[in-house]
C-alpha cells in the first residue's frame, strides 16, 4: 500500500479593509500575525477600497465630494503589506468596472484609470484579480471556495453555505461561522472586516451595525481539506487592541 503525505500549507484570509476607512491598529495586526505565522497563501476577499465617491447614490450628496486617491492609495498600501496570491473584487470595486463604461467620459477614464492602477499592482504582487461575479468570482483552495460574499442579512454567513458549500466570505462586516443545512453540512466563515467602523458613517444608523466585528480567518490546507479557524476580534472601540492566536 502506497504512503500518501499530505502537503499541509499555511493560509490566511482577510477582507473588507475599505482604503481610506482601514483601522490602521487592525493593519498592523494582520501584519504582525501574517509575519508570525508566515502563511504560504495570503487572500484577500475584496472591498479593498471603499470608492465612496462612486457609490450610485453619491450624486448630489457629500460623498460626492470624499477624496478618492488616499482611498486608492490606502487599499493598494495595504494589499502591498500582505502580499497577497489572490485579490477579489468586492461590490464596492465592482462600481470601478460599472463606471468605466458610463456616459460621461470623465468618469470613464477615471474609473478605468484606477482600474488600471489595481491591475498594475496586482501584476507586481503576482496577484490573480479576481472579478466580482456570482458564477465566476470564487477560488477553490483545500476543499474551500473563497469569495467576496453576496448576500448582506441575519442569516448570511449560513445563506453562503448553503450557496456555495465549505467557503470563506467577506461582504457581511460581522466575523462569523455557520454550518448550512445541508446533508453535506457545509461550513462557512466570514471574515468580518478590517475597517475601522464608527468610521463608516454611512452604515452608523442601521442596527445591523452593531453586530459587525473586525476578524480574519487563518488555517491549514492541502489539496481537497482545510483546517480552519475565525479570530473574532470585535468591534474593538473602546478598548481598539489585538489579541492574536499566536505569539
């Protein structure tokens, strides 16, 4: 009977940094444990800017007039500190690729320039750019897809199980595990956010708020299972410090 080693890798997964929005305390977190644990594999499930001036209800608003180059500046900044193998677009980058091709040809270029802008680091980083897209947007590793993350209710992070089976999400802002109920029980993750929240202004009415919490989700995988686990770190406002797993 042949031995059969399996190769165990190091991965960790991370999302929702929002650019300009990023807790830079929560940065410097994932940096310090990314050194710590070394990860062979480092995702990061898109949101990476927060593009606030090109939401569709922008017009005629204050966010309208949010600065977009230190939120461009800041989301690459970050993704050049983790180096991350894959880069997902989340909803917020998907407004880039709708408005590359808006009438106003001002606002065409700009959002193709910054397109063009994250496609040039993620050539630099050795990146994959993956798009924003329900049916091709996700990336199977060790038995687990990853993606941005689709739906935004109570029952999300078990929605997405049931979806798309064992995956690790983001989109959601509230770190989080469920099983799906399935006969496959499939799990989900979601990987919360790295923004610093009382920050997002637009989100501080709704009570959904304040189930959201900063996280990331690390593990080990080989090619068809994973060993995974959520560090929930909160919404840490009051006290605003990290405890990692590792030391």
């Amino acid at each position: 009977m042949a031995n059969i080693v399996r190769h165990w890798r190091r991965i960790l997964a991370v999302g929702c940094s929002h650019g300009a929005y990023i807790d830079n305390i929560a940065a410097h977190a994932i940096q310090t444990f990314a050194e710590r644990w070394k990860p062979k594999t480092v995702v990061h499930l898109g949101d990476f800017c927060d593009m606030t001036a090109f939401r569709a209800g922008a017009p005629g608003t204050r966010d309208e007039s949010e600065p977009i180059r230190p939120d461009v500046a800041s989301g690459l900044e970050f993704l050049e500190s983790i180096r991350p193998q894959f880069v997902f677009c989340g909803n917020h980058e998907a407004r880039l690729f709708r408005l590359a091709e808006h009438y106003n040809s001002i606002v065409a270029e700009l959002a193709a320039g910054i397109i063009r802008e994250i496609e040039q680091t993620c050539r630099r980083l050795h990146a994959e750019l993956i798009p924003y897209n329900i049916i091709r947007g996700h990336r199977m590793i060790g038995g687990y897809r990853y993606l941005h993350g689709y739906f935004f209710n109570e029952l999300a992070c078990r929605d997405h199980a049931e979806t798309f089976g064992n995956c690790v999400h983001g989109h959601t802002h509230s770190a989080a595990t469920a099983r799906g109920r399935r006969i496959d029980s499939p799990r989900a993750f979601s990987v919360g956010t790295l923004a610093r929240i009382p920050n997002l202004d637009y989100c501080l009415t709704r009570r959904k708020t304040l189930s959201w919490s900063q996280g990331f989700v690390w593990g080990e995988y080989c090619d068809n299972e994973s060993v995974l686990w959520l560090h929930d770190n909160g919404q840490n406002i009051e006290s605003h410090t990290w405890r990692l797993p590792i030391v």
